[in-house]
C-alpha cells in the first residue's frame, strides 16, 4: 500500500500544544472525569441504574439523593457524603458494583465522552506521556472510561473490601481538593516526573490547588468561579459543545435526517413503476438521502483516496463502524449500485425493514452463527452478478470509537467472489452521533479511502492472515496501532 495516508490528525487545534512539546515520560497529564473527560456527573448514571434495578432502598434513595445536592450545593462535603454512600454499601458484593460500573458505561457514559477530552489524551499517549486519570469518582465510575481510553494509572476514591464485599468504609486518603494535590505529588514522585512539567485538566474549583500546582494548567468546561480565577491568573480556558443537552437546532436537524430517508424511500415506487427497474429506483433513493440526509445533518464529508471507490467495482467494501451515522455516511459515499448486510432486527421494524429489504439488503441473525453463514452465501452470487455489497468486519457498534475485533465472513465472500475489499476508514462518526444517541450533531467526519486489496491469491487456510493484516491497516490509519486496553495501575 504505497499510498497509504497517514493518521489524521482531526483536532490539531486542540491538541498542537502537546503535538509540539517535548516528548517521554517526564510528562505527565492528569485528567479529572466528571465534566472533564466526560459531559455530566457519572455518579447520577450509578445512582439512577441503582433506583431502577430495586437495589437501593427508598430510605438510602432518598438520603443519597439530597446528598449528591449538597454537594452541588456545597463540595466541602464531598469526603462526607463518600462515606455515607460506603456505609449504605455494607455487606453488598464488589462484583455487583463492577458489574454496574461495566453496565452504566456502556449504556450511558461511553457516549458522553468528549471526542476532543479523547484527543487530548491520545495526543499526550502519543507523545509517549503518562497519562493519569485523577477523579474524586470511585473505581466502578472511573476504571470502564480509562480503559476506554488506553489510560493505564488511575488515582481515585475506593471503597473497602474483604473477601469479595464491602466493608462500609472508604479508603483513605480521600482523593479530593487538597488530596488530589497530594496525590498528583506523590505520583510524580514515584514516576520521576515534576509537577512543572505536568498538565491538569479539570473543571471544578476544588481543583484549584493543583492547577495552580501544575506547570500546564488546564481548565475545561469549568464551573463559574473557576472560570473567573482562570482569567484572572491567565489560564487557558477550553469549553466543549460535542455532548452534552442538545440546543434546538439538534432536535430539528434530527427529525428533518430521519424525515429525509423516508421520503427518499418513497421515490423508489414510482421510479420503479415508470422505469421498470427496481436498482434505478434504489440508486435514486440511496444517493438522494445521501446528499440530502448528510445536508440536513450538517455533516461534512473531508475524504481521501475518494477515487478508490470507483476504481473497482463489484467489490466488498469494508467500513469501521462507530455510529448509527454510518449508514447515512456510507450512503453519501457509495451513492449507487451496492446493498449492505445489516443485523436482523432491521428486518423486524416495521418502518425502515421494507425499505432495507427493497434495497436488497441481506439480514443475519448474530445471535445464531450457523443461520448468519448460511444468510452470508446468496451475497457471492449478489457481488458475482455486479452488485457491490458494504459491510462491518466488527460485526457491530463499537462502544467508543476504538476498533473492534474482525469476523472473517467479508474475507470469505470476497475472496469466493474473486473480488477485492476496499477499507473505508471512518474517524470520527461518533462526533455526529454515538453509540446510545439520538440526536445529530453537525461536524467534519474524516474518512481514508484505502486501495483496492486483491482477493484472487487468498486461500481458506490464509484468509485468517489477511483479515488480520487488513485490520491492521484500519488501527495505523485510525492511529490505535500501538493501542491496546490499558492494564489499570492504581496507587493505594
């Protein structure tokens, strides 16, 4: 792949700072969560999971509730309200409550990451920085996020533990205000580092003395008085928009997208009807919701290798898949002459199924392996007949915008077919809609066109190798290569 494109850089004008600074491990970056790597208070994602499962009592419901306002209220008593929650969590399991932080991600806080709070810590994990999640969050709230994020050392409040349940009691110390300074102290201390060498990105007051510690401090998204203590000490001040309560523009632009592929929809029966061909119609009403769709959304389209995706048709085209949006993405892109192969509950809904299923789509059901390959075997014939056919190695969603693992069924139809798969790298759809959203956000997506892979030299006993090879092209261009899931290191 000589004219393989480089990793994007797609927030540059977040993170020259760090793009440009010094390199190595003498460089530390601590990162508050709540508000700083994430939109919201995780705490009330664990709260509200607690309530609806039964879990907590109304009497503790009730008590914690107008403890976490006084803490809204009033931080000073953030160290006593943590030790009231770890009294109402005597005797209760540690794997229940690791069990709910996995679950609260993945339903709620995963899409709250901020995509330019990801930049900036890939920017300093690039750099070769130790980077550092500093939180007055608990464990459960704060480990599924840094690993999210390939952060490896983690620093925040943990309840104890003996023989698999809690005691009732917190950790000391408490990592808060003072004892956030204390603990970035020691940090630095273990690691080599100077603190005026590190950055300490937050958005809390409480947080003052170590961003007045620190020789990058950082505010993001702060509160009122830290925004004025920012500007009088000429502190950089950065506020994200990308999550967060939609403003009214999103909600109009949402339902005018979601308005616009039905009524492209309904040009495929009456261009059927006159033109007598059922692909003419679909064609129309792909490249009509592409264009029309991605308008509407407030999506620009910023592509490379673009002529990779005419160069070679019938081909298996490979995409990432971050978000809902894609289907609208890759519809803007591929305009005509392709079906897709999507989950079977698509099939099921009674709205957008018909649509899908005029468009030749081919539904699998990825809970039963058998009936998915055999639902797989009519889309040779569809790619030997002239059609092209889009498809998720992943399988499905990826949480967060990290690369998931590939299934070998695109190889094995490509390679049958005797055509090539072409890698369509999206970077950043999860900035228009993630994973658990439903409201469109206008932005830039970036997308890498690789070239054409041949299929003709492949074999059964080496398709394995060339999954994995063409995966790896997908993690250099994304910039994951040297990503992994972060083995989390707390300091006790």
């Amino acid at each position: 792949m000589d004219d393989k494109p480089d990793c994007m850089n797609i927030y540059d004008n977040i993170t020259h700072e760090i793009d440009d600074g010094p390199r190595g491990p003498g460089t530390v970056a601590f990162f508050d969560l709540d508000g700083t790597l994430i939109f919201g208070f995780s705490i009330l994602s664990i709260f509200r999971e607690r309530v609806m499962s039964g879990k907590l009592a109304p009497f503790d419901a009730l008590q914690q509730f107008f403890s976490l306002l006084s803490h809204g209220l009033n931080g000073t008593e953030y160290p006593r309200i943590l030790a009231e929650a770890a009294e109402t969590l005597e005797d209760v399991s540690e794997q229940e409550f690791i069990e709910l932080g996995e679950s609260v991600f993945e339903k709620y806080i995963a899409g709250s990451i901020y995509p330019e709070s990801r930049a900036l810590v890939r920017a300093h994990l690039q750099r070769g920085h130790i980077v550092v999640v500093l939180s007055s969050a608990t464990t459960y709230q704060v480990e599924p996020v840094a690993k999210e994020l390939g952060i490896a050392h983690v620093l925040c409040n943990e309840f104890k533990v003996e023989d698999g349940v809690f005691t009732g009691e917190i950790r000391q110390p408490v990592y808060y205000a003072e004892g956030k300074l204390d603990a970035a102290k020691i940090f630095c201390e273990q690691h080599n580092a100077q603190l005026s060498n590190s950055y300490f990105y937050s958005d809390g007051i409480e947080d003052v003395t170590l961003l007045e510690a620190v020789g990058f401090p950082r505010p993001l998204n702060p509160d009122q008085t830290l925004e004025v203590v920012a500007h009088r000490r000429n502190w950089p001040v950065r506020r994200f928009t990308s999550r967060g309560i939609p403003g009214f523009k999103e909600f109009i632009r949402t339902g005018l997208v979601y308005g616009a592929f039905f009524s492209a929809a309904l040009q495929i029966i009456p261009t059927w009807i006159l033109n007598q061909s059922r692909r003419d119609a679909v064609n129309l009403a792909v490249t009509t919701w592409g264009e029309f769709g991605s308008a509407l959304a407030g999506i620009k389209i910023e592509i490379r290798g673009e002529h990779h995706l005419w160069s070679h048709r019938p081909a298996v085209f490979l995409f990432n898949h971050q978000s809902a949006i894609d289907v609208l993405i890759i519809a803007k892109l591929l305009r005509r002459d392709f079906t897709a192969i999507a989950k079977q509950e698509i099939a099921a809904n009674p709205l957008v199924g018909p649509v899908f299923r005029v468009a030749d789509t081919v539904f699998i059901d990825r809970r039963n392996q058998t009936k998915a390959v055999e639902a797989l075997k009519p889309v040779v014939k569809t790619l030997q007949d002239g059609l092209s056919v889009a498809i998720a190695p992943e399988g499905t969603r990826s949480i967060g915008d990290r690369l998931g693992p590939f299934k070998k069924g695109p190889f094995h139809i490509a390679m049958q077919a005797g055509v090539p798969v072409i890698p369509i790298v999206i970077h950043n759809a999860t900035d228009v809609l993630p994973k658990g959203g439903f409201f469109i956000r206008p932005s830039t997506v970036h997308v890498d066109v690789l070239p054409p892979i041949m299929t003709d030299k492949w074999s059964a006993e080496t398709v394995g190798q060339h999954m994995e090879d063409v995966r790896q092209q997908f993690l250099e261009v994304l910039g994951q290569a040297s990503r992994s899931p972060a083995k989390l290191k707390q300091v006790k």
